[in-house]
C-alpha cells in the first residue's frame, strides 16, 4: 500500500463547476499537506499549504484537512479552462517536524469551456 | 523575488558518460530536496538536505547518484555512467524549516 492515495482521473467537468479532488494517505505523523498544480512540461506550482487539520481558502480554493480519518481534499470554485492540470497532494511531517515530501501520484483535471 | 533555478534546463548525453544538474535554491530556505518525474509517473523522491543534519539519501536509486550541497545553498546532482532508464525530468525544490516547498523549472535528462 502506498503511503497516500490519489486517483489518477482524468477528471472532466465542464466551466464553472466546482471540482473536489482528494487523497487518503496512511502515515499517522504526516503534519503538513500541500497541493501542487503541475502544468505539461513545467515544475510542480505551490497552491494550498495547511498545518494539522482545518481548512484554508484562498481565492477559488479551499483546501480541507481531516487527520482522523487520513483525508485531504482541494475544492476549485468556479472552475476555468486554465485549471486543466495535473494537480497533485504532498505530505510530510515526522517525530522532528518538516521533512520529506511524499506525494500522490495526481490528477489530471480538464475543465472544458 | 526569485524562485528556484535549476540548469541546464535540457540534457542530452550518452549511456555511460556522467552528467551534472545544478540546483540554486531560494535565499534563506534551509532544506532543498531533488525529486524525479518520469514520463506521465508522479514524483520520486531522491534526496533531502536540511540545515547542518545530514543528508536523508533513501530515495537514491543506486550508488551511480549522488549528491551534495554546498555552504547551505547550490545542490548538485551527480550522476555517474548514466543510463536508458535515468531520462526523466530531475526536479529541485527548497523551503524554509516549516514546509511549503516551491519547485523549480527542471532538467529534462536523455539517455541516448
């Protein structure tokens, strides 16, 4: 079992609407949680970065954290054209703090106009 | 400000000639991590330098790969006698103690 789980998609919804993407992951220590954007042939794009559980919004996202049940999500409000990527879930944390990121293995969004 | 850079941005080589990947992190972030990405796969984890501690090599797939971080700030990435299987896209990224790691552009490895 791989430490965290991503659905790979593609996931296709048309603009405007709101998309969830999720990951699960199994490591009980993981502290911090990112989302990445990765656009074809460019690197990994820092979107959402959360401490613990909680959520955080920013803009048209709004990423969730739920450590009892080892689930992260990313909701994208209103969604654009421009959102078709591969978005991807980081996690890391230890007994001494930030380490490591492991990651998902993402999901390829297309939003179609 | 500036983000991460990373050169060459392209790498052509031969199999068994060895090859250098530079990383320039951001200013003042502490750990830098070098990850790769194969063609549609997600990212590998390679190796992660943090401070003074030393340096978390796990993901390292054999001893052809090296790497090591000068006076806190440039990474290289060295490896040796490449082959088919290392063409991938080496990514850097480098963040402050408390997370949120900030990627940079990439070099794209082939192997002929």
């Amino acid at each position: 079992q791989k430490e965290v789980e991503q659905d790979p998609g593609p996931l296709s919804v048309p603009e405007g609407a709101i998309v969830s993407l999720n990951c699960t992951y199994s490591n009980s220590a993981f502290q911090y949680f990112m989302w990445y954007r990765q656009y074809s042939r460019k690197g990994p794009e820092l979107l959402m970065y959360t401490y613990s559980s909680g959520n955080k919004e920013d803009g048209r996202f709004t990423a969730q954290v739920d450590k009892s049940s080892k689930y992260i999500s990313l909701f994208i409000r209103d969604s654009q054209p421009s959102d078709s990527a591969t978005y991807l879930c980081a996690m890391s944390g230890g007994n001494t703090g930030f380490q490591k990121l492991v990651f998902g293995t993402g999901t390829r969004l297309l939003v179609s106009p | 400000g500036a983000g991460v850079s990373q050169s060459p941005s392209n790498k052509v080589t031969e199999k068994g000639k060895d090859v250098e990947l530079r990383c320039d992190p951001i200013s003042g972030h502490t750990a830098l991590y070098w990850y790769r990405q194969s063609l549609g796969q997600g990212l590998e984890f390679l190796i992660y330098f943090q401070g003074n501690s030393a340096p978390d090599k796990s993901g390292l797939p054999s001893d052809r790969f090296s790497a090591e971080r000068t006076g806190g700030s440039v990474s290289t990435l060295t490896i040796q006698r490449t082959q088919q299987e290392d063409s991938a896209v080496y990514l850097c990224a480098s963040s402050t103690s408390s997370g949120g790691a900030r990627f940079g552009p990439g070099t794209r490895l082939t192997v002929l």
